[in-house]
C-alpha cells in the first residue's frame, strides 16, 4: 500500500517510538506527525491531512473525545482509533458508540497494524459510497429536470398543435356541408376521410396532454357516479367509426359510494371503450361488451368483456408497452393501455388483461375506494 501519514495525538516520546517500531515491523509504509495540544492537533489535521490519527485519551489540557469531536465536526473521514494505556469496558464500549473506530491498549500493540488497514478500507468503503450516493444523486435530479422539461416540451406542443387542428375540422366541417348542397358524394366521401385522420391526430395529441397531465397532477379525490362517468365516456369515443355497432351492459352491484379521482378515471373508461369499438369483429353477428361494477367500502372492481377481435397470447407480454400495437387494424399511436396502466397505478390500483384470440378480451380494474378526507397514499 501507499505510504501513509500517521497523526498522533499524544504526550509520552517514548510510546510514541514504540508505536512507530509497531508499524515498520508490520511493513506499514508510514511517516508522523506528534501532537499533544488541541491547536496543534487541529493544525496537524488541516495542514497535515492525515490518512489516520492515533489518539491517547487523556492529555493535560486536551483528550480523544474533544479530538473526534473535532473531526465529526469537520465532517472528516479519517480512521480515528484509540490508543491508551487501561479503560474500562463500559468507557471503550461508549467511544465506539461515537463513532471511533476502534481502541487498542498500550500494553498490547500487536493488534494495531490490523486495525489501521481494517479502519482505512473501511472509510474507502464509506468514502465510495457516499460518492456513489452524491453521483445517484445528481442523476436523479438530472433526470428530474429533464422529465420536467420533457413533460413542459409534451403539454406546451400537444396544446399548441390542437389549436391549428380545431380550426381544420372546423373548416372541414364547412366544406363537407357545402359538398352536401352541391350533392357532390367523391368530395363529401374525401372530406370524411380527412377528418377521421384529423380526429385520430386529435386522439393522440389529447394522450400526450392526458399522460403529462397524469405525471404532473396530484391525484384529487371525489365522488364518484361510475354510470354517469361510463356515459361520459361512451359519448367521447362516439366519433370513432364503428362506435354504434357495439351493444354495451352495464351491471353495477355496488354496495358503497365510490370515491377516486373523476379525470383519471374517464381517461382510464376513454382508452378501455376506444379499444373495444376499434377491435370488434366485423364477422360476428353482433359485437358486445359486458361492464360490470363491484364496490365496496374498500375497493371498486370493474371489468369490460367484449367479444372482439382479442389478442394473439404472443403479444400479451407487451400489451401496456408505451407505443406498442399488436394489430394491423391499429391506427392510433399505441399509447391505450399504456395510459390505463400508468393512471391506474396513479390510483394505486392494479389492472388486470385476458384475452382468447378471435373470441374476447377482458380488462379488469382494482382500484382503493378513497375517502374524501384521506389520500390515495393513505
């Protein structure tokens, strides 16, 4: 090992050379610097810099415990071990208590060289995993800042895009009504075409809004009318084609007002029922989806069966991948059930997917039921 400097905190010359006898026999590479005073020792420890300090207890005007004292509060990671003639058990317990790390008698000095190595690979171990901890640090509040830049770039974009989009559809809305006076199908049917592209850009750009949203907000407990929420969201997707082909169920058995978070949980019913209406079977005499609700006072539990198109099982492992489509028939951006796990993990549920192919799928929601008084934390 690299030579080291030894500071030694004691009064007596000649336990000063034995020690020092101690340390070149056992091949430590070392120099010294003696000190019995506290100016002297606080002088040693800054101009010094010592590797390691040796310390006798009681001195005429200064002891170890002002000495580590002194170290704690210079915040150094220096081994400081105790080396003085008898203690009491009770008095040697107490120091390692505070932080020495270890004491040897000066009657007995052949257990000091181990000692030395053992408390300076032990402050490397200490010292390297306080860097690694600052580093850790430093990443995550990197990674915080550039989330958040991220998440601003997301909302800030996603808003600004939807504005030129509500004017599009608005005028295209005008052309189709003008194509239908001069009963010119071709240009009604093109129209038509543009604004279903224009409403599916309008879904996705809406997700991203949605997703940042889930990230920033702070989950805001109400009660909840999962009916009429269930309603709510049936009317948002009924602009996609298809939606009025689907027979839809709802049984609900609950037992207990529901308590949770109302835009969440509509964007968790919005992406569920736009997956149903866009997989259904098109060769199925009629296409169905079964909604039940169970609530407790503990919990709400609700499923949606259909009896699409379903999912082969070797897509299943990646179903709740970000930008993830499993279909040809997808036309959206892959963010569905994405976004119902990430809001339903917002609410500290679990969800739940089965799937036969060509025959039904089934999702399943759990989520706390919360009291308005108490957090989702809680």
């Amino acid at each position: 090992m690299e030579k080291i400097k030894v500071l030694m905190l004691e009064d007596v010359d000649d336990d000063v050379t034995i020690i020092e006898n101690v340390l070149q026999k056992a091949g430590i590479d070392h120099s010294t610097l003696q000190v019995d005073s506290k100016s002297e020792f606080i002088k040693g420890i800054k101009e010094y810099q010592p590797d390691v300090i040796l310390s006798d207890h009681s001195l005429p005007q200064f002891n170890s415990i002002e000495a580590h004292k002194i170290c704690l509060n210079e915040n150094l990671l220096i081994p400081f071990i105790l080396v003085t003639g008898a203690v009491s058990e009770e008095f040697a317990v107490t120091c390692l208590k505070h932080g020495i790390d270890d004491y040897i008698l000066k009657s007995n000095l052949s257990r000091l060289p181990s000692a030395i190595l053992t408390a300076l690979r032990q402050r490397e171990l200490e010292r390297m995993k306080l860097q690694a901890m600052q580093e850790l640090k430093e990443q995550n509040e990197q990674i915080l800042k550039i989330n958040k830049e991220l998440d601003s770039f997301i909302y800030s974009i996603s808003h600004s895009l939807r504005g030129p989009l509500s004017t599009v559809s608005g005028l295209l809305h005008l052309a189709e009504k003008e194509s239908q006076e001069k009963n010119d199908m071709s240009v009604k049917e093109l129209h038509q075409m543009m604004e279903t592209c224009v409403k599916r850009l309008d879904t996705t750009l809406r997700q991203m809004v949605d997703q940042s949203k889930n990230a920033r907000l702070e989950v805001d407990t109400d009660a909840i009318d999962i009916n009429a929420l269930l309603d709510k969201a049936m009317k948002n997707v009924s602009y996609l084609p298809g939606s009025n082909e689907v027979e839809v169920t709802i049984i609900n058995t609950a037992q207990a007002p529901f308590y949770s978070d109302a835009y969440r949980l509509e964007v968790i019913f919005n992406s569920i029922l736009s997956n149903v209406i866009k997989y259904r079977d098109p060769y199925k005499e009629k296409s169905v989806l079964l909604i039940q609700v169970i609530c407790t006072p503990e919990h709400a539990a609700m499923s949606f069966k259909d009896n699409g198109l379903g999912i082969p099982e070797k897509f299943m492992p990646n179903i709740f991948n970000m930008f993830y489509r499993a279909s040809e028939k997808s036309d959206g951006a892959g963010l569905g059930l994405y976004m119902v796990k990430e809001f339903v993990e917002k609410l500290k549920g679990s969800v739940t997917v089965t799937s036969v192919d060509n025959e039904s799928t089934s999702v399943t929601i759990v989520l706390p039921n919360v009291r308005k008084d108490y957090s989702v934390d809680n």
